[in-house]
C-alpha cells in the first residue's frame, strides 16, 4: 500500500498514491505503445462517406497530427496511418486522399503519389486555386465559394434592402452579405 494520503484507481479502484489517477499497474497498460492502437483510438466513422475521420488535434486546414508515432516526432495523421498499415513511406512521396478529406486516415481512401501527380489530382477534381489567374477568376472558381459573381453582383445592386433578407434568399449570414457590399469579402468578383 503507497505511503501517505491514498487515492483509488479511477480504473481498477484499488489504492494508490494520492497524486496520482490511475495505480502504476493501470498507468502502465493506459500508456499504449502501439502506434496503431493509438491512431485508432483518435478515429470516428462516417458510414456515409466511410472516412475515418481524425478527433485529435488538427491544424486549420484539417489534417490530423499526432505525437511521437514515428520517429519520435509529430507527424500528419494520415501518413502515420499508411505507415501502420501498408509500411513505410519512400523518400519524396506524398500520401495523397482520394476522398478529399483532409481528416480520413482510412487506408482505402489514401494513395501514394509524387507532389506533380497530387497536384494534377487536384486540378482534375477543382480543389486548386490557380495563383496565375485573375482574382476575379481565381475567386469564382475557388472550391469553397458558394456564391456566383453574379449572385455577388446582385447582391451589391441590392444594397439598400435589408441585410437579413438578403442572407436568407441567398443562404448565407447578413454580416457576410455586409462584408460583400463593403468589399471586405469577394471584392474581385
């Protein structure tokens, strides 16, 4: 028995030292080791699409990191997931998705390609900003726009009506419909 104050397990509930959560042998069995049992426990399912989407931490644009799988290091989630279950990943590969998820670790969905083939993946499927383009071209064809330059030229003729209609006839929010007015937003359209 620890000396001291005592606590219980909260996982066996036998006793242990009152700093602590878990008794040494619970922390031990907790602390997991296998890099694929550690990626599956950070994974949800969607039955739709049947992505395994990523629940740790992610950066802004959606893929998933994870700590110390490889190597020691934080690494994209996806790559430790094509790591742990088809093996390593050669020198100058990228692992490209095929469902355009940035958070699917699922293996079916990965693919290996050069930087060249995952960029004309991208153009294929429309999801690449062309930086030599026009701004009023690159921001039409932009793959989150959801407004057309000319749903945006109707909305900036319409600018004396109502913030809040004009959100609910286009589906958006009224202080979006104000930033495309003031130019704050879509100025190039």
């Amino acid at each position: 028995m620890p000396k001291g104050k005592t606590n219980h397990c909260s996982t066996c509930g036998s006793l242990c030292d009152s700093r602590v959560q878990n008794c040494r042998q619970c922390s031990d069995v907790l602390r997991v080791k296998d890099p694929k049992a550690r990626l599956m426990a950070k994974i949800s399912t969607d039955p739709l699409s049947g992505c395994w989407n990523f629940t740790g931490f992610r950066l802004p644009k959606g893929y998933g990191r994870i700590l110390g799988l490889i190597q020691g290091r934080v690494e994209l989630a996806h790559r430790v997931s094509w790591v742990v279950h088809h093996g390593p990943i050669p020198e100058g590969v990228c692992v490209c998705h095929k469902c355009d998820n940035p958070k699917c670790v699922n293996p079916e969905h990965l693919f290996l390609g050069t930087s060249a083939e995952n960029l004309s993946d991208m153009d294929r499927k429309g999801r690449r900003v062309n930086h030599t383009a026009s701004p009023q071209t690159r921001n039409a064809n932009h793959w989150k726009a959801y407004l057309s330059v000319e749903q945006i030229a109707a909305i900036r003729s319409r600018a004396s009506e109502p913030r809040k209609k004009l959100a609910v006839e286009f589906g958006t929010s009224p202080p979006y419909i104000s930033a495309i007015i003031c130019g704050r937003k879509r100025k190039y359209a």
